[in-house]
C-alpha cells in the first residue's frame, strides 16, 4: 500500500480548520439580554402645554424587544409611527402641562445578537441614497473619492479611509480629557484643513453660543471631513456621504452601548451604521469603535457586538406636532413649552443584566 505523506495529513487538518472556522465563526455569535430603563425628569410647566418625544425601539432580526413599559403620570399621550423610516416614538401631547416635577419612564427587555450581514424585512435599499440635511452627497465627497481612489468595489477602503482620517474626541474647553492625550495631541494637526485642537474647541464654543451645528457631535459629515474629529455621529456620518455619493446604500443606526457589568448607568447614546450588497444583505460597521479599539478594527467592519440597542434608524425626522421641520437625530427627549422647545427636564438611562 502507498505510504501517505504526513504533509498530506496537515494539509487536511490545516483545510478542516480554516474552512471550519467560517461556520465556527457564525455559530459562535453572541447574545445578550438585559433590561434598559429610559427616565426623563420633567420640572414644572406652571400649566402651560408640554410636549414630548421619546424614541420607542423595536424588534427586528437581529434584537428582540419585549416587555415594554410606559409611565406617562397624568399626561396624553400617543403612540405614533415616523413613516419613512419605520420608527415608533410616544409623543405626550398635554395642554394642561403640570404643576409638579414629573417623571416619564419607559423599560423594556431586550435580547440582542451580534450579528454580521443581515437581509431585513421590508426595508428598501433605495430609500437610503439620498442625501441628509448634515449628510450631504457628490461636491467635495466626490473630489476625496478621486483622489483617494475609492470605490464601491472596495468598501473596506472606504471604513479604513474615514477611520485613519478621523480621531475620537469631543473637546469643550482646554480643560476637557478630550483635548488632551491620549485623544489628542498638541502638536497634531487634524481634517482636510489642518486645524489644531485649540481650533476645535473654538468651533464648539462658535457653535453653542450661536446655535449652530459645525461641531462635532451633530453627525456633519462636512465637518468631519474638514476638522476630522469627533464622536460616533461624525464618522459614520462621513462614512454614509462617501458611500451614497457612489451609489451605495447606507443606513444610520442609533442607540446605546451597554456595558459588561450586571447594572449600571448609561452615559450617553451610541450610533453605528450599515451598508447594502445586493444579494448579501446589509452589512453592518462601527468605525469609532475600530478606531477607539485598534484591535479590534477588523472585527468592526462587519460585525457589530450583542452589547447595544438599537433606538432609531435614519436621519432628518418629521415627528407629529414638532415645530420644526426635521429633527436631525433622535435619541434623546425633545420636549417644546407652548411650542418652545425646551431644556426643562433631566433625562437617565439604566440597564440590568438579564
């Protein structure tokens, strides 16, 4: 009988393994569940007429929402659909106002997978090409396509693109954590127009006092090109005007990271996004988190983690009663006095382990 090569041996182990890997992969995907509760602390309107809206999250493919609890005290209240996108959000709707400080909480149990490409029902790829009113397409988007040689070929050049052009910081003053090392540094310049990190705070200073949104924060993606710092909302905001500038839909994800602990406090929102290949499905990306976590920047083109909670899907908002005509993001409350809106309120985000 012919001998076997021991090499032939490792090449069939070395075949089993990396073949067997893929579906290893795919069926060590993650799930996880724990309660969230949403709490907004309204102070007295003096009887003068409050409205309200809070983003209502829901089930899809890849999380599962259930359990859902809604304290609204005495106010009216309804629960209403954003129709382009598909959202749900309660909206309070109280001429009376109230007296008292109130409190408004919702919570809800979530199961949520990590998860790679996903083909969601009854989503239109083609409802997501169009520009933004901070998303802009084409213009200066299709000048750093050129002269960067991007294409919808290759979307992973465009994630590393926007991660290496991009830093994570969100500085207010010279005395913010942000505007020091490791986020940034004294002698870097950062975005297309080379701007120090004193220019930055000045930008956000600019911005506050006159209302304004060339800042990091608001998800501008004509900011994040020019300045090349900020949160969450700025890179994947860069990252959709550069993919539907080339045709590629993509979508815009808002939610919450949650933490590993059993429980605890939620500081702020957190917001991811998702591209589409026809026949694949849409395949999600993080790329602030690539980018705060350098080892993990492969994993975050493709996969996002169980540990979060989608909110919201989309941009540029028309919510029933609001004064104005597109809200921008959605995640947190938005409340308007006599159709003022206003900052009268305190709002927290908490979550349990299941």
């Amino acid at each position: 009988m012919k001998k076997i090569s021991p090499m032939f041996y490792v090449a069939i182990v070395c075949f089993i393994i990396i073949n067997g890997c893929i579906n290893v992969e795919t069926s060590q995907l993650q799930s996880r569940s724990f309660q969230f509760i949403y709490e907004v602390t309204i102070e007295s309107t003096e009887g003068e007429k409050i409205e309200l809206w809070i983003p209502i999250p829901q089930s899809n493919e890849v999380q599962t929402i259930s359990n859902l609890k809604l304290n609204t005290g005495d106010f009216k209240y309804s629960i209403e659909n954003e129709k382009f996108h598909g959202n749900k959000y309660l909206y309070i709707n109280d001429e009376g106002g109230t007296f008292n400080i109130t409190k408004v909480s919702m919570v809800f149990d979530v199961t949520r997978k990590e998860h790679q490409n996903v083909n969601y029902e009854n989503v239109n790829s083609r409802n997501y090409l169009a520009s933004y009113t901070m998303v802009p397409i084409g213009g200066v988007f299709n000048e750093i396509i050129s002269k960067n040689s991007l294409s919808k070929s290759n979307i992973r050049k465009i994630y590393d693109y926007v991660l290496e052009g991009m830093h994570y910081g969100k500085p207010k003053s010279i005395d913010d954590k942000y505007f020091k090392e490791p986020w940034l540094s004294a002698t870097k310049k950062y975005g297309m127009k080379q701007v120090r990190r004193e220019n930055i705070v000045d930008l956000y200073k600019k911005a506050e006092k006159e209302n304004g949104n060339y800042t990091f924060g608001n998800g501008n993606a004509i900011y994040a090109c020019d300045i090349g710092v900020g949160n969450c909302t700025d890179y994947h905001s860069y990252f959709m005007s550069l993919d539907r500038t080339m045709g590629i839909p993509t979508r815009f994800h808002m939610g919450f990271s949650i933490p590993s602990g059993e429980n605890g406090k939620i500081d702020g929102y957190h917001c991811w996004a998702d591209y589409y290949i026809e026949n694949e499905g849409w395949h999600p990306v993080d790329i602030s988190e690539g980018d705060k976590l350098p080892s993990r920047k492969d994993y975050f083109f493709g996969t996002v983690c169980q540990n979060r909670v989608e909110m919201v899907v989309g941009r540029d908002f028309i919510l029933k009663g609001y004064e104005l005509e597109t809200i921008n993001l959605f995640i947190y409350p938005i409340m308007e006095i006599n159709d003022e809106k206003s900052s009268a309120f305190n709002k927290s985000f908490h979550y349990k382990s299941l």
